[in-house]
C-alpha cells in the first residue's frame, strides 16, 4: 500500500483529467448539467481519496491501522468506480465512434492502475469492476456494434485485464516490494545511524568514510564537515600525540581492534574526554576500513573525580573528627574505628581495638544495660543521644553520648550495628558546675524579702520567687506561677479590684493600657501600686540583655503607712485629732473656690470656749486636755461630713462650713454648738488637789462671716469671724454673732 498511497496525486490527476475529457465529449457543443454535475462529483470524490492518501501514507507506521486504511481506499475507489459507471450507463453516446473512445478510456484507466493501485487488488477491483462492466453492457445494448463484434471478443476485453494484473502482481509487484523494503530498512538504518546516543564512524586509510551526527559533536564539527578529514591528525592533538597514533595502529595490525581513552580539545576551545573502540572490517583486507564507535564520557569523568574527591574528604574528615566514629559485628565485636575518635575516646589506636568486644570498654555495672541497647539496634532501633560511661584504656572513666543505628548487608538483612561516641565529659562538668550556680542563685532568689520575677521573650514567668507568690495573693506555690502570660497578672488584678490611680479617673481600660506600656519599657524606673488587699507594692522592671524583663517587688505598705501618719501629724492637731490651722486654711480655701463655681455661699465659725482657764487652774492640764478632746468630739457631731472642723489654737475652734444656701443656716449651726457645749463635761479625771470632781461646766462664744457678703478671701473671712467673735465675747457667754450685725467699733476692734 506504500506504493499506492505514493503515487496517487499522479493516478487521481490522470483520472480527474479522464473525466474532463469525458464530460467534454458528451456534453458536445451544448452545456449538459447532468453531465457537468457528474464532473463535480467526481471531483469531490477525488479530492476525498487524494487526502485520504495522505493520511493513510502518514499512518503506515502503525501496523495494526494498515488494513483497516486499505479497506477506506477501496471503498472510495468503489465510489468513483460507480460515478464511472453511472454515466457509461446514464450517457451512453449514440454515436459509435464517441463509444469506443469512452471504453478506451476505461481500458486505459484499468491498465494504468495495474501500476498505481494494482498492489491492492481490493481497491483496484473496487475502482475498475464498476466502469469496466458498465462498457461492457453499453457494447452489447448497441446492436450494431453487437452485430459487428462477436460478444466473446468484447468479454475478452476485461479478461485480458485481469490478465493483465495477475502479470503484474506476480512478476512485478514483488520486485517492487522488495525495493520498497529494502528503502525502508536503509532509511531505519540511516536513522539509527544519526540517532544513536554513541558516535560512529567509518574509518578508511585513516580518514574520515562517515560519520552519524554524535561523532560529530564530540569533535566539535558537523556531519557534513567530517568527511575526508584525517583521522590520524586528530589523534595527534591530544595530550598523547603521536604515541597513541602508533599505539592504536599496532593493535588494529595485530588484534584487528582497539581501544583508547584521551583527552581532547575541541575546535570551540572546550576540552572533552573521549573512549573509543575500533574493529577491521575485515583483517584480511585492509581497505575495507575501520568501524570506530566513541563515546564522550566527560560528565562521567568529572562524576567519578567528584566521587573520588567526595570519597578522600570522608575518609580523611572520619580519621580526623575528634569523636569515634565505629561499626560492630553482630557480636559486639568492633569491625572499623576511626583513628582519631579511638585515640580521643578511648585512648588507644583504631589497631588495637579492631576485633574486641565494645564491652571491653565499659563499666562492669553497665554490661549487661549496654548490651540489651545492643540488642535493640540489632531487632531494627535507633538510638540517639544516649548518656554512658566509658573505660578508657588507662582506667580512667568519661561520659560519652552515643548514637547507633542498625548496618545492613547487600542483602538488607542487619549484620551490625554503625554508631559514633562523642566526649561529653566537659559538657557534664560544665552542666554539674551550672547547675550548681542556678541553685545557689535560686536559694539567694528566695532569700530575698522582695518579690523577684524573670519575664521571658514572650512575657510568660521563666522563674519567680515565694515571695513573689505570696504577694501575688493567689495563694499558689512559685512553680504554679511559671508559664503564665503577664496579661493572666493584669486580669488577676483587675479581678482583686487593684486601686486605679486617680489621675486615670476610673478608666480600667487605660490604667491597663498604662501598665503593659510600663511592662513594655522595663525602664527601670519605680512604679508604685496600691493593690485590692490595702497594700502598697513598688515595682522595678528592667529588660535584660537577651529582651526578657526582671522585675523586683517591693512590698511598701508600711512605708506609706508612715508617710501617712507623718502627713496626719503635719496637718491635723495632735491633741484632738482635728485639722490644725494650716489643713483648716486649705479647706477654707477649697470651699470657696467651690462655692465660687457653684455660686454658693460659705460660712465661718470662729469658736472660744468660756470658762475653761478655771478648768486648768482648778483640775490641771490634764483635765484640760480631756475637756479639749471632748469638746472636739461634740462640735464634730453637729456639722456635715463635708463640712471642717479644726482646732485653731489654745481653746479656739473653727468650723468650715461648706455649700451653705443662706446665712440662717450658718446660724443654726452655732446655736447647736453652743448647746452642746453648755452641756456638763463628766469628770474623768483626778484633780491636781487629789479631789474629784463630778462635772464641769463650759461654754463658747461664736463669731460668723459669710462667703461673699463679708469677705471673698480666706484671711478677710478669718478676720471678720475674729472680729465677730470678740462682740459676742462682749456680750456675755454663749452668744453668736454675724459679722454683718456687729457695729462698727467692732469691726474696727
């Protein structure tokens, strides 16, 4: 079918062209569409068999599609044998002469595709059979050509034919089958030839006969290039030159084959290594040539330098590596041993332990445990990192870690056991002597009377203290501390209700905020805390070096309470408690600024007592002392809780009195008072005489002023009251008076 799908373009225009030539005879001078419609037709079917054609010609490299294909192709000849066929029945021509050129032109369409499709005898009965009987019938339906020609003569048309091609197929066909095979294995063969992965070449009077494209490209040429050039000059510029030239002509001249491998420099300057084998086509005869096959094994050379280099750097970094580096038979007995680790382990050579058991060099105690680890590598473990004892070979004992995994043979069955032992002597000594330093601090640590706590990288606790504990107030022990957040701690203190500072006026958000930013800077400034439980804690973080954060706890709870007692003492009179003068002006002034702003009014008493030096005189100071604590109780009873009380000095007293609607009220106040100190004082007390006595009996005079109708400064208002209380002085005993209704000469007074 090879042939036939080849020359088909050619068959299927000498047919195309048949057709014209036929439509043009039968359509005459006129335009017969049947006709012209039939051409068409046959056109289109020849189009269709020309690609099909193509197609299968590209196929015939899949075997199992070629009979399938032949069996399309006949079936589209059988196509356009019926298109002939219907127009020799359909268009029989009347005229005789018109006839026989339509026959001839079938008869010359059967004999030529005896060559073109005659290889198939399926396609070539399918196109021929159709046309060939349809002139047949047209002969002998016209009866004058029936009356001059025998029918006999007209069926030995068609046999003649086939005739014809059982000729051709058994005489020619076969020879053309033969060529075909034998271009198709030339054409594999020269494909393999260009294709293959070695180079080759045909070698003959020492140049080059031919060469596939690889051999080529070793040398650094092209194929077309090669041809002609010497082979023995190539040779020549290698690093062995001449030599190798006679090397390999003495061994083609007496073993008919050589082989060589060299370096070689490429026209590109790129130098490439080269192995090559050449055969006599034949000894005998010697210009035949050489059949040479090459191939370029430079990348496998560099591959086995690299390995060997890889190889030496191993062996030299296992015989120097100051740990040993051993393998052990099934037996425990020691098979290699690097001789550095062996020296440094266990102070004798790798020579003189080949051969002995590895429990050689272990303690007594320890045999039997390091020969069940043993065991374990040989059933498949692996072991990592584990501690042991050595004996070295002078006695002495170290700690070495040991790692161990099984060695298995070609057949991967285990035959043993490869491990490496590392010194760790120092390392434990380094470790014992840290250790040491780690509890001595920590013992310092939980000596202290702070609070310690070491924050790491990520803010959890690393390490705290007791002390640290108990001022955390969970009741938890140290270590139930460590790894908790630093945000779990402000969640703690929020929960324990921590004092927030006055200037973050209740914002818990913000005091938090304030307190991770303080974390965050571990400044090392002081920061001090009142915590939920009325203590006072300072605080001192700074970060350290590796960015965790130590903090000491301070707990100063008595220091402030010291600070408080000393503030009380500086501001409040120590006899009755009360605010002394000076706490006494500040609330005076606090007062006003609010009764400013609250458009309010303020009142002030100015207190004397009555007959109290009679009290000294007669009963001592220390009953008057006694009436003046019981006197500051009595007028702290009649005011607000926002109103002042204060001791003036002496036996004067001062009443603050704050948010006051109208001076009335101030009045009331001071007539209260003066109540309550006309009330009899109990004697509890024994007189300077030794005599006691049942009661004593005081009184007080008051004088007021107002915010702002009298005074609109604290030092104005203390003035006007001063002035007041000298007129009600005046007056006689437990009298008050305004400083609004005291007459002028008082004033001035």
């Amino acid at each position: 079918m090879r042939e036939c799908y080849r020359v088909a373009p050619a068959s299927l225009v000498a047919m195309l062209g048949a057709g014209l030539l036929s439509a043009l005879l039968l359509s005459g001078k006129g335009l017969d569409p049947l006709v012209w419609g039939w051409f068409g037709l046959l056109g289109l079917a020849t189009l269709a068999r020309y690609w099909l054609a193509r197609r299968f010609q590209r196929e015939l490299v899949h075997p199992a599609r070629t009979l399938r294909n032949e069996s399309l192709y006949a079936v589209s000849g059988l196509v356009a044998g019926l298109l002939w066929a219907a127009l020799l029945v359909l268009r029989a021509p009347h005229s005789q002469a018109l006839q026989m050129v339509l026959a001839l032109l079938v008869m010359a369409m059967a004999y030529t595709s005896i060559v073109t499709i005659g290889m198939s005898l399926k396609t070539y009965l399918a196109l021929i059979a159709p046309p060939m009987g349809a002139a047949t019938w047209a002969f002998l339906q016209n009866d004058r050509i029936a009356a001059e020609v025998p029918w006999p003569v007209i069926l030995l048309l068609p046999i003649a034919i086939l005739a014809a091609l059982a000729m051709y197929r058994r005489s020619v066909m076969p020879g053309i089958l033969n060529q075909q095979e034998l271009q198709l294995l030339t054409s594999e063969l020269h494909a393999m030839f260009d294709n293959t992965l070695v180079g080759i070449a045909h070698v003959r009077d020492r140049r080059f006969v031919t060469v596939n494209a690889e051999c080529a490209r070793i040398y650094g040429f092209t194929p077309e290039q090669m041809p002609g050039m010497s082979a023995t000059d190539l040779l020549r510029t290698t690093p062995e030159g001449e030599p190798l030239v006679e090397q390999i002509g003495a061994a083609l001249q007496q073993h008919g084959e050589a082989i060589y491998e060299t370096a070689y420099r490429r026209p590109d300057g790129q130098m490439r290594r080269l192995l090559a084998q050449g055969h006599r086509f034949d000894r005998a005869d010697r210009s035949k040539g050489t059949i040479w096959v090459m191939m370029d094994i430079t990348e496998r050379k560099e591959a086995e330098l690299a390995l060997a280099a890889s190889e030496d750097a191993y062996r030299r970094l296992v015989q120097t590596v100051p740990s040993m580096i051993f393998s052990l038979d099934r037996e425990g007995r020691i098979k290699f041993a690097s001789d550095a680790g062996a020296l440094q382990i266990v102070g004798l050579s790798a020579s003189e332990i080949l051969g002995r058991p590895f429990t050689d060099f272990t303690p007594p105690e320890q045999r039997e445990h390091n020969m069940e680890l043993f065991g374990t590598v040989l059933t498949g473990g692996v072991l990592a990192g584990i501690e042991a004892r050595i004996v070295r070979g002078d006695g002495r004992r170290m700690t070495v870690s040991v790692s161990a995994q099984p060695l298995r043979g070609a057949d991967g069955r285990i035959v043993g056991a490869s491990a490496i032992a590392v010194d760790i002597t120092e390392r434990k000594q380094r470790e014992s002597e840290l250790q040491r330093t780690r509890d001595l601090l920590r013992s310092a640590i939980e000596a202290m009377s702070d609070g310690f706590i070491l924050f790491d990288r990520e803010d959890r606790i690393a390490m705290c203290n007791q002390r640290y504990a108990e001022m955390y107030g969970t009741g938890q022990r140290a270590e139930a501390l460590v790894g908790k957040h630093f945000s779990e701690l402000m969640l703690f203190n929020s929960q324990r209700a921590e004092q927030i500072p006055p200037e973050f006026l209740g914002d818990a958000q913000a005091w938090l905020r304030e307190r991770q930013r303080r974390h965050r800077e571990a400044n090392g400034q002081p920061h001090v805390y009142e915590t939920g439980d009325d203590r006072w804690i300072q605080v001192i973080k700074r970060r350290t070096s590796d960015g965790s954060v130590v903090g000491i706890y301070t707990d100063i709870t008595q220091m402030k309470r010291s600070e408080e007692a000393v503030r009380i003492l500086a501001q409040h009179d120590a006899l009755t408690g009360l605010p002394n003068r000076r706490l006494m002006n500040d609330r005076l002034a606090q007062a006003i600024a609010q009764a400013r702003r609250n458009d309010e009014l303020v009142g002030l008493l100015l207190i004397d007592l009555d007959d109290f030096k009679p009290v000294n005189d007669e009963h001592g100071h220390r009953a008057g002392d006694e009436v003046l604590r019981i006197v500051a109780l009595r007028l702290k009873e009649c005011v607000r809780e926002v109103d002042t009380v204060a001791r003036y000095g002496g036996d004067e007293f001062v009443v603050v009195l704050s948010s006051v609607n109208r001076p009335r009220d101030a009045g009331l106040v001071a007539e209260k008072i003066i109540a309550a100190l006309a009330e009899p004082i109990p004697a509890l007390w024994v007189s300077q005489h030794d005599s006691r006595a049942t009661e004593v009996k005081i009184g007080c005079s008051i004088g007021i002023s107002m915010f702002p109708q009298d005074a609109t400064q604290p030092d104005a208002l203390l003035r006007c009251a001063d002035a007041a209380m000298y007129v009600a002085k005046s007056r006689g005993r437990g009298c008050l008076v305004f400083h609004a209704e005291a007459p002028p000469k008082s004033q001035a007074q």
